[in-house]
C-alpha cells in the first residue's frame, strides 16, 4: 500500500463479474487509504456487472461509455 501512495499509478478494475460485498470494501478502503484513482470497468452499458461497486460510482458524472473501435481503425 506504501508503494500506491508514494507513487503515481492508477489502478483498473477490469472485466468486473458482480464483485462481492468484501470486495467492494477492499476497494473502498484502497481508494479512501491514499491518493490512487480507482477506475472499474464493466461489460455492460447498464453497469450490471459492478454490482457493489455501485455505490462507490454513484455520480452520473462517475460513468462513461466506452465503446469498441470502429473495425477499420481497429486493424
């Protein structure tokens, strides 16, 4: 935890599968513990897969689309 809040590093939670209460608890205390910005990222538009991370993006303003490539620009 030293190494998160003396460096500069983000950390992404990605492909989230309905994380656990306990899981969400771990994340809460990393991102209120030190200065490390905590993004999740979700399979879904409607943000089902985040499950109790739900409440730590709870602002509109917390959540962004993000969309695949177009497929030429892909290749």
């Amino acid at each position: 935890m030293d190494a998160l809040n003396q460096g500069q590093y983000a950390i992404v939670l990605d492909h989230l599968a309905h994380p656990s209460h306990s899981f969400t608890a771990a994340v809460r205390e990393m991102m209120n513990w030190g200065s490390t910005p905590v993004s999740a990222v979700a399979l879904s538009s409607h943000m089902e897969d985040t499950g109790f991370l739900q409440s730590l993006y709870s602002a509109r303003s917390e959540k962004y689309e993000i969309r695949n490539f177009e497929k030429s620009v892909a290749e």
